[in-house]
C-alpha cells in the first residue's frame, strides 16, 4: 500500500458498543467495520460521564488530544490521564471514565491479543522528522499539536491538518517536516 494520506473530515463515524456515543474510525484491520477487527485506531468524542465499552481479549491505548483531564477507573484503580501521554489497560477492564475538566477527546489504539499488537509515542517535531517502518507492519502518524507536513519524493510537502493521519504499510520510511506533536502508531501482526 505504501503511504496514504487519511483526512480526519473523511473518517467514518461508528457508534460505540455500549450507545453512547459515537467515534471516528481512522483505521483497521480488516476494515469491514464492527468488532471483528485485529486491530483498529479511532478518535472518540466524549461528552460524558459513564462506563467504557467492553472488548474482552482487546488492549487499548488511550490519549487525551482535547480536554484538560479525564479519569479512568480501571478495575478499581483511578488513573487521572494527562493531555497527550499514552495510558494501556486491558479491554475486558472494568472502565468508568470521569470528565473533571469538561468534555474531552481522545486517541485510541486497539489490538486483538494474540493477533496484533501495537503502541502508542506522543514525539515533538522540530523540523524533520524521519521513522521507518518494519516489513509486514502498520506505521500511522497523527498531529496532534502545531503545523506539520509530509515530505514528498520531489522535495514537496503535503500539509497536514490536526488528526489527519499519514499511514504507511510494510518497509520504509516516512519524513515529517514543521514544528508540532505527533502521534506515533505502530501495529504489527503476531505470528
């Protein structure tokens, strides 16, 4: 596939397992949609309160991109999330979610156990940035901060809008230019 370029004004909206709410699918594998996925990347909306959905065998990364905090509670453990600093916890958790701040958003890594796995880097551009990508693997880099572009072949750029998302299939390598954060995403099948 090589690198494509996913607009985040085109992502599709897919309702959430538990009803309430709805997040925007950046990706997945297979794409068909629905719970079947081995892995899937998504941005989330939340506007309230409540519990998370469930997705036994599934291990999340979630990260703040808008908002000033949010909580989790996490099998009966409170974990309060920063803006922009990744957090791992098992889909089967039992997951509350309090908003202290007000509505937030936030970036999620998903990966079926046993078939995929994946993680999540929040890194700061100053410039370029250069990262390859393995043979066989996914590598997705969303700006979450400043203005960045993707480097072109012929020395061009193509910018970035925040959350667009750059995805890159299989060896290689991917430049980013500009000033901002970024989102790293890598997901790779298990043999």
């Amino acid at each position: 596939m090589g690198t494509a370029v996913l607009r985040e004004r085109a992502y599709r909206r897919v309702p959430w397992k538990n009803g309430g709410g709805t997040t925007q699918e950046v990706a997945a594998c297979p794409s068909a949609g629905g719970d079947g996925f081995d892995w899937r990347v998504s941005v989330a909306d939340v506007a309230a309160e409540g519990p998370f959905s469930a997705f036994p065998g599934v291990d999340r990364v979630i990260t703040l991109v808008d908002g000033a905090a949010m909580v989790l509670t996490v099998d009966g453990a409170e974990h309060r999330l920063a803006p922009l600093a990744p957090y791992a916890f098992p889909g089967e958790a039992a997951t509350d979610c309090r908003l202290p701040g007000g509505a937030a958003r936030d970036l999620n890594l998903m990966t079926r156990r046993g078939r995929a796995a994946g993680s999540v880097r929040v890194t700061e551009v100053a410039g370029a940035l250069d990262l390859e990508c393995a043979a066989g693997a996914v590598l997705l880099l969303l700006p979450v901060t400043g203005g960045l572009s993707l480097a072109g072949a012929g020395g061009g750029a193509e910018p970035l809008a925040r959350l667009d998302c750059v995805r890159h299939d299989g060896a290689g390598s991917v430049r980013l230019r500009g000033r901002g954060g970024v989102a790293e995403i890598r997901v790779a099948p298990v043999p």
